[in-house]
C-alpha cells in the first residue's frame, strides 16, 4: 500500500481532534498535553514534537500506539513515527505553578509586584 502525503495543517487538525478525545474521556492531563504543544512534521513522516519534561515525554509514550494508529488511519499512512525531545526552553512559555504564573505576569507587567507589595498579599 502507498504511502500517503499530507500536510502539516492536516496533522495539526488531527492532533487536536485526538487531545479532544482525550478531554472527554476524563484524560485531563493527556488532553493538556495536545493543546500545550503543537507538533511539527520532518522527513520520512516523523511528527517532532518538543516537550518541557521527562514526564510529558512519559505521558506520550503512554498513548503513542493509540495516537499513531489514529493518525495512520485518518492519513492513510501507516509509516509515521513519533520524535520525542525535551526542551526545557518549551517550560518557560507555560506557567505550572503558582509562582510560575505570579513570576510570568510580573515579566508582562513589572508594576504587579508594587501591588502585591502595597496590598501585602501572598500567593
């Protein structure tokens, strides 16, 4: 059987239809995972994908068989493999903690932490 071109648009769509399933399974955190980061797509039909931790990494691994067969049949390929990689530059773009989101919204607005300090709050 041939295998099927397609298109990056088209594995984005995909992607996120499988993180919606995910979501109304109950699969909070697995669906997360699909709307955080956004896969990329390489030579020989490898998706790419860059994730904050170990444990994200883990997670995917998880469901990979399930995602691939997904993919595969709704592109009509069966030659897809999953890449991997952590990148701890992607952890700084999401907020997990509170001191995370606090620290994130004082680089947007410096003048958040002269609040804090006025109103004498702490997280």
């Amino acid at each position: 059987m041939p295998k099927e071109a397609f298109t990056e648009e088209q594995l984005l769509e995909l992607w996120n239809t499988y993180g919606q399933r995910m979501e109304r399974k109950g699969e909070r955190i697995i669906a997360s995972l699909f709307s955080m980061n956004k896969p990329s797509l390489k030579d020989n039909f490898t998706i790419h994908i860059e994730l904050p931790n170990k444990t994200m990494v883990d997670d995917i691994e998880a469901i990979e068989k399930p995602l691939l067969r997904f993919l595969g049949e709704e592109l009509n390929n069966y030659s897809l493999s999953l890449h991997k990689e952590v990148n701890e530059t992607v952890a700084k773009k999401h907020a997990f903690t509170p001191q995370d989101k606090y620290d994130k919204l004082k680089e947007a607005n410096p003048l958040i932490d002269l609040l804090r300090a006025k109103l004498d709050l702490d997280f």
